[in-house]
C-alpha cells in the first residue's frame, strides 16, 4: 500500500515533497490561502486549487486509515486475523473494499446462517459444495436433529443453503466484481408509481425513463431520487432482459456461479447449488448492490452538484464591486410598499423610508419627488432595485425618475437580492443595524451588495445564496465544507480592509475566527482605525500565530506604512527595504514604479527564507498594491416595455445577466421575473463540454428568445444570436441530443434545474426540460422571501 502522501502526489501528478511539506503546514494549522500566498518556497508553488484537492484527499485517506486500523484490531480480537487477509486490508484503496473485506468478520444480529451452524448444518453445506455427486435429501437426512431446531430434510437443506448463501454474499472478490459489471452493464429503469401521476406531475419526464447507470449526469439522479423520496417514482437497475424475466438466470449468477465453481453437469447436488446461487442473488446481493451503486450514483451526483454551487458562488463573490459611490437601495413590494434605504460611500445609512408607487395606493407621482428630493440630498449616484416581486415595475419607476430629473445622472441597477431577508433577520442584523426595521434591512442590504458583494454577501450563509443545483438534496456536511473554502479563498484573494471590514468579512480572513475578528472590530472601537498592521498584536486573543496566518490579508489604507496597504507580507518588509537600499531609493519612492520593478532580476534578491518565487510576487504586488482583482464593473440594461412573461416573443434579442450556471446550461435574468434558459448547445456554435467555459455567473450577456411556455413558466434563450425560431438548421449541434434553448425553467433564487432525460417519450417541438414544473414552485416559493 502506498502511504498516503504517495498516493496523493499521485493523484496531483506533483512530487512526494510537496505533499509532505504541505500535510506539515496544514498539521501546524496554517489555511490554503496562506500557504498558497505566503509558503510557495515550501510547497513547491502548489496553487489554490492544487491545495484544496490535497486537503480534501488528506481528509479522506486518513478517515480510511482510522477505519482500516479499527478493522484490524475488531479482526484480531476475534483471533481470525491472517497474514493474507491483513495484506489484502492494507492493500485497500477504498471505504467499499474495506467494509467488503471486513464484512464475514462484522459483529452482526444472529442470521439464518448463524443458527444453521449452531444446529450443526455447516458439515452438510460443506458436503453438498465439496461433492456436487452427493444426493443432498439423502446426506440430509444425517443431520435431522429436531432438539436442535431441523425438524426434517427440508430444514436441514434449507439451514445448509443459508450458510452457503452467507458465505457466497460476504465474499469480497464477488462483491467487486458485480459492482463492477452492473456499473458497466446496468441500465436505471425508472417509472411512475400507479395512482401518483397527477400529484407528481412535476416528475413527468421520469415517468417511463431507462438511461445507462454509469451515463446518468448529476441533475437527473438528484431529480431521480428526489421522486423516489417523494413517493412520486420508483426504479431499478436491469442488465438487459434479464430482470424482466425471472425465469431466465441473471448475468450475476453466472458470475457467483463461476466465482465459486459451481456448474449443472446434471449430478445430483447440482440442482440445488443452483438454487443456492439463484438466492444468493434475488434475496442477498441484488438488493445489496442496487443501494450500493445508486449510493455510488448519489455520492457522485452530489460532489458534482456541490462543484456547481461552489463555483457559482466564487463567481457571485468576485462580482465587480460598484464602489464606494452613494447608493438607494430599493427592495420592491407590492402592496407593502417599496421600501427605500439611503447609503452613503462607506455603507452607512443616512436615510430611510417607504414609498407606494403600486397599487393599491398607486402614489406614483408622489414616490418619484421624494426619490428626487433623497437623491439630492445625498448626492446618490447609483440606484440597486431588488429582482424580487414588484422589480420590474419598481426599475420602470426610477426610470420615470431617471427622464424627469436627467440632471440627477442616475444609474439604475438591478440587483440579485436571494437572502436578503435572511439577512435581514439575522442576529448580526439586529447588531449592526439595530435601530432598523426588519424591511429596512433588506435595502440596505441590496445596495451594499452593488457597492461591494464581496463584504456583503459573506453576511449570509452560503447556503441561502440561491446559485446552487439541489444544494437541498446533498450532504450538507460537505456542501458547508465546499462553500466555506470558497468563502475563505474569496475573501483572502481580494484582501480586507482592516478598517471598515466588519466582522463577517474578517472572520473569513485566514487564520481568524468570529470571536478574534470581533475582538478586532471592538478594539477598533475604542482606539480608533488601526494605523498599522503591527498593532494587530495589541488585540485580544490575536497571538504571534494567528498575526502571521491573518496579516497579509488586511489592508491599511493611508497608514504608516505604506506597504501596509499591500498583500506583501509584514515578514517580507525587509526585502522590500532591500531592493530599495541596494538601489538608492526609499521604499515609498518605488511603490508603483512599474518601468523601475519590471527592471529588476527576481534572482538578484533571493534569501535564504524567500525564494524567486515570493520575490516575484513582491515585485508584482509593488506594481500596483493592493489591487482589486475582480473585473471592472457592468451591469444589465432590460428592455423598456418587456416586463412579463406575456411580453416576450419569439425572436427577440435582449440583454441579461447571468444568475446561475448548472451542468446543462446557464440561467439568465431578462428581467421579466422568471430567468430563461440557454441550454448548454445554445451556448456557442462550437461545441461546449462544459458551460462554465463560456459564461458565468454575474455575466451580462445577449441572448435571443427561442421559445415561451407561459403556464410552465418557461423561457428558452439561445445565445447564438443567429439562431430562429423553431428552425432546424441550428436548433441542434452534434452530440447535444437535445434542441438548442430547450425550455426550462430557471430562478435567481434557486438555480435548480434538470436537463431532459433521454425517454422513448417524445415531447413535440424542443425538448420539455425534466423537473421543471418542480423548479418553478420551488423558485415562486423562494422569491416570496419575506413578502
């Protein structure tokens, strides 16, 4: 068995050294973003990406030793611990191949076997196996013992067949082997469960569905399975047509058969061996093995989904940041009103209120002149409308204001407001806007979001961030572990501002935690801004340690030092002081100096603790300190007049913003309350494997409406701009086996989506998507929000 820095630096294709040095760092408590920024001499120059994987591999490889070990010992106890099978232990590469090799040897409830042997019946199994010549009513007729349960020669057949069955079943080789085959050879058979096709009308494309179990793609098994925990669908794994007739020996026995030799030469036992492996399959293993693949199948299925939630949220989180540009912030509503909250450059709220532009109050005129008279006040530059219920008709209001007070120079921008009220709610709300109400909040936190999502939306859980696909249907454990790192790689990437962070935002900065990042805002308070990183040291609970985990993440801008306001870290100052000394210049003098840093030999500076590698880092971090990262901000003009599902037609070309990318295609918002759907083959001309090579989320885009389903909510939108309307000549692509904008439905608030399965049922025009119908109640339901 390799060890498990072998087996990783494998995987990772990288050198053993690497690995090992890493498992160092990570033991002594230092994060990803910190070794991969601050340790790169050390780690060889792994990336982010490189030293997510190894953490997760190091998570799981060692969970396999601490089972392997427990096994081991739980065998040796027993005193049935050989040398083979603990080779065989230590060979295992995986959780299945241990519990198989462990499974005759697991404590277990007494079984029919068990009480066969205590009867005595291990002898007859033995004999009937060994010598298939014996006639088995007659050799069992030896071992009837009514005081001990085998009441005559059926009992006693019966006993020895359990045993046989027992043996067979817990037989690793067997159980790898048929895993194996069904994985290649199994096809999932779904179908609708009698008398439940009307109230699980949503699964309708799952109703009579049979694909390859190996092919299933990750939103179709979580929409599978999702049925079969409804109640709605019910499925099995077939091998050709040997399932559909019982009659007929299943693949799977011919391989138990084979596994232990066994074959009908017509002798007397050979009959009834057969029947033991008949059993062995229908009553033992086919179930067993059915939970097992489609466990495989839900793992697999889940990591993906996990995947595509995570890389949307990086996406949501590195959105371009408005700025510190005074903002309104708006949170539409209908009937409660549109709620209005006033933000200045820094996030402060200087103002509040309501207005009520709709009905039933329909104070539209009166609503605009005291939107005027806020954005005079305060000097507003942008205007974030929430995408929520009431969005359209509140952006067509400030775009009534917009035409009368052109002098204003607003801009107007809608805003992705999924778990604003859960924010708003929050205990960390209440805290930091504790004189707000609830709906208040929810403003505020739309138009902080387009001054910077980033600072923003680490306020929220990343659960409730609605980009995901079936992030409710996953490990939660894992969807946690996945997001958090994502958070964390975010946050560390675009760095903090020690001063104006709040403690959400640093409590995701490397190497502090809630309680030290509100140490830090509380010592803020009461001493004023920091004025340099070295005063970090002063707060509580913020050792040597964690300073040097944390310090290069956190900004100071307009301090002391001025490289304090740079990713280099404090360690590192003295480099810095280097370069500039062997070059007669003062530290300050060369911030920003391109033509002079790019002049510079990396090797020239290299000590025996910093490396090319962190000396080029430097070079380009004095270039330009500080740097946002995250792209120049944009944002999605909608079409005046196009605000409902019944205004849109067939052929019109439209600007969106994307709110959701899935395996099957991205969802854009056209601001018509429901997002459409470009589906993975109208993404591009040239074939797409995967969609988020071509857009992602928070992406304005162009795409052309190919098709609206009004009582399905469904919107299907082609980015090929040349494409028509149900033509044929480009509605397809080769190898997409489904037309181009397929219609399903998208949310901004949910991002669940599910592609059409491959069915001998034919929708006519462009495939319906599966699941649809489901999507849209589950978005409709998260758009209510709190309203």
């Amino acid at each position: 068995m390799n060890s498990i820095s072998r087996r990783i630096a494998d995987e990772l294709g990288v050198r053993e050294q690497q690995v090992n040095a890493t498992i160092a760092l990570l033991d002594e408590g230092s994060t990803v973003p910190f070794i991969a920024r601050y340790r790169k001499e050390v780690t060889g120059s792994l990336d982010d990406s490189q030293l997510r994987t190894l953490e997760e591999r190091l998570r799981y490889l060692r969970e396999l030793e601490d089972r392997r070990s427990t096994i081991l010992k739980s065998i040796e106890e027993q005193g049935k611990l050989t040398d083979e099978l603990r080779a065989s232990i230590a060979d295992a590469e995986t959780k299945n191949r241990l519990e198989d090799l462990y499974l005759p040897y697991k404590p277990k409830r007494r079984t029919k076997a068990q009480i066969a042997r205590e009867a005595g019946l291990e002898p007859l199994a033995d004999a009937l196996y060994g010598d298939p010549t014996l006639e088995p009513e007659a050799t069992a007729q030896t071992y009837v013992n009514a005081d001990a349960g085998v009441a005559d020669t059926k009992a006693a057949l019966e006993g020895a067949r359990y045993i046989l069955m027992e043996r067979f079943a817990e037989d690793a080789e067997l159980l790898g082997e048929l895993r194996d085959f069904i994985w290649q050879q199994g096809q999932l058979k779904v179908s609708v469960i009698e008398g439940k096709e009307n109230e699980g009308a949503k699964f309708r494309d799952y109703f009579e569905h049979t694909e390859p179990l190996k092919k299933v793609p990750s939103h179709r098994a979580l929409a599978i399975l999702r049925g079969r925990n409804e109640g709605i669908l019910a499925y099995t794994l077939v091998v050709g047509d040997a399932d559909d007739d019982r009659r007929q020996p299943h693949p799977a026995e011919q391989r138990i058969a084979a596994r232990f030799h066994i074959r009908d030469k017509g002798r007397a036992a050979d009959k009834w061996l057969s029947e033991v492996v008949r059993w062995t399959w229908r009553v033992k293993l086919s179930t067993q093995i059915e939970t097992d693949l489609m466990a495989q199948v839900r793992e697999a299925a889940e990591a993906e989904a996990i995947n595509v939630f995570a890389a949307n949220l990086k996406d949501l989180l590195l959105l371009a940041p408005a700025g510190p540009r005074p903002t309104l912030g708006l949170d539409p509503g209908l009937r409660t009103g549109v709620k209005v909250a006033v933000i200045d450059g820094t996030g402060q709220v200087v103002g509040h209120g309501a207005i009520y532009p709709h009905a039933p109050k329909n104070q539209w005129d009166r609503s605009i002149e005291q939107l005027a008279a806020w954005c005079r006040e305060h000097r507003i530059e942008l205007i974030a409308i929430g995408n929520g219920t009431a969005s359209r008709e509140t952006e067509k209001l400030v775009g009534d204001l917009c035409k009368r007070y052109p002098e204003l120079k607003l801009a107007r921008i809608v805003v992705n407001e999924s778990g604003a009220s859960i924010y708003s709610a929050s205990e960390f709300a209440s805290k930091e806007l504790p004189d707000l109400d609830v709906t208040i909040r929810g403003a505020v936190s739309i138009a902080r979001r387009l001054q910077d999502p980033l600072a923003e939306l680490v306020k929220i859980e990343p659960k409730s961030i609605g980009v995901g696909q079936y992030q409710h249907d996953v490990s939660q454990v894992q969807l946690s572990r996945s997001l958090d790192a994502v958070v964390e790689d975010c946050v560390n990437g675009v760095g903090v501002d020690l001063n104006t962070a709040s403690a959400p935002l640093l409590s995701r900065v490397s190497g502090l935690n809630q309680s030290i990042a509100q140490n830090i805002v509380e010592f803020r308070n009461q001493n004023g801004m920091f004025r340099n990183r070295k005063q970090l040291l002063k707060v509580s609970r913020l050792g040597e340690r964690t300073f040097e985990q944390a310090a290069g993440f956190l900004r100071i801008a307009g301090g002391e030092n001025a490289l304090d306001r740079s990713s280099v870290h404090p360690e590192a100052y003295g480099v810095v002081e280097a370069i500039a000394a062997r070059n007669n210049r003062k530290v300050d003098d060369i911030i920003g100096d391109a033509t002079f840093l790019r002049g510079l030999n990396p090797q020239d500076y290299v000590t025996e603790q910093f490396g090319v590698p962190t000396i080029r880092d430097i070079l380009s971090e004095l270039e330009k300190p500080g740097r946002d990262p995250r792209p120049e901000f944009r944002f999605a003009s909608f079409e005046e007049g196009v605000e409902t599902l019944s205004d849109l037609e067939p052929g019109m070309t439209l600007e969106g913003s994307v709110t959701n990318v899935t395996n099957f295609g991205a969802f854009v918002d056209i601001g018509v309350h429901q997002d459409g759907l470009v589906h993975i083959s109208a993404l591009s001309h040239t074939f797409v494997k995967d969609p988020r090579e071509v857009v992602k989320a928070g992406d304005i885009v162009k795409v052309k409406v190919m098709e609206v389903d009004i009582p399905r909510k469904r919107i299907a939108l082609s980015m090929r701009l040349d494409d028509q309307p149900g033509g044929k000549s480009d509605s397809r692509r080769p190898g997409s086996g489904r037309a181009a904008g397929g219609s399903n439905a998208g949310s901004r608030s949910s991002g669940q989506g599910a592609d059409k399965p491959s069915s001998r049922r034919q929708s006519k025009g462009a495939d319906q998507g599966a699941m649809a119908g489901a999507l849209a109640q589950a978005f409709a339901s998260a758009r209510k929000d709190k309203r």
